[in-house]
C-alpha cells in the first residue's frame, strides 16, 4: 500500500465522491414529480391492462358469441363462459366471468377470440381491497373499470 493509497482511506476519498455525486441529483431542476391521481402517465401502446367485452356499437349487444375459445386460450383457467341454445339453434351467452386476480395479462384470450369481442384495455388501475372486487362478471367487463378521478 503506497502513500497515495494511505491517504485516500484516511481522507475517505471514495466516500466523498459517492456522496457528492447523489447531491448532485438532489438538486430541484434535477428532480421529475408526477402528479399521478390529477395526471395519468403515458402508458406504453402495446400494454395489455384491463379486459373489456366489446359490444356492437350500432345495436349495443355483446360481439361475444359463446364460443368458448378464450376460455380454452386461457393457461389459467381463469374464463367461465355460460351460454344456451336459442329456438334457431344458436348460442347466447348469458354469463361471463373473468378472474383479474390469477391473470398474467398475455392476451391469448384475446388472440383467440375470432369476433374480436375480448381485448385487453390500457387501463392500469385494478387494485381492490378483497378479492371479490378482482372477478369481473359481463356487466362490469361491459362497462370496463370506472377509475377513481382526484380534484382538489
């Protein structure tokens, strides 16, 4: 250990130059605030957040036609589609169940679905106290998640 090298771990030198490189980040033209509740981040165009069940918009009933094939998509299990027999031998759907707390969000549900009547919104802002409020029946996926809006 020479004399130089003496000197720095007395003086502290490598400590000094750690911290005067985080103050240097501590300065107010350095720091970035969102204002999160008021404004909402951007979120990336490809983020698969949400599922909403796609309705026609001319006649308002659901795209979906009970076909199932999301819910055999599905690596979870998570999908219940409920549907009967109409008098013309055609399916209607009558329940639709998704279970947001098991969900990895990978979109095949979505891929699956031949009508494109199950997507995968951009909303971000799930979070519940229980998770009764993480399974989604069809009149919330419908209607998609209401999220909270802060003023002052």
């Amino acid at each position: 250990m020479g004399f130089k090298e003496f000197l720095r771990h007395i003086f502290l030198i490598d400590l000094i130059k750690g911290l005067k490189l985080t103050f240097s980040y501590q300065r107010p033209s350095a720091t970035y605030t969102e204002q999160y509740p008021l404004e909402r981040p951007p979120v990336a165009e490809r983020y698969r957040g949400a599922p909403r069940l796609n309705n026609n918009p001319e006649t308002g009933e659901t795209l979906c036609i009970a076909c199932n094939l999301c819910s055999l998509a599905c690596p979870e299990n998570l999908i219940v589609v409920g549907w009967e027999r109409t008098e013309d031998r055609k399916k209607k759907l009558t329940t639709f169940t998704y279970d947001l707390s098991r969900c990895m969000f990978c979109g095949l549900c979505e891929d699956a679905c031949p009508v494109d009547a199950l997507e995968l919104t951009q909303d971000f802002e799930l979070a519940h106290y229980n998770r009764q409020g993480m399974i989604w029946d069809r009149q919330m996926l419908e209607e998609g998640p209401q999220p909270v809006r802060y003023t002052r």
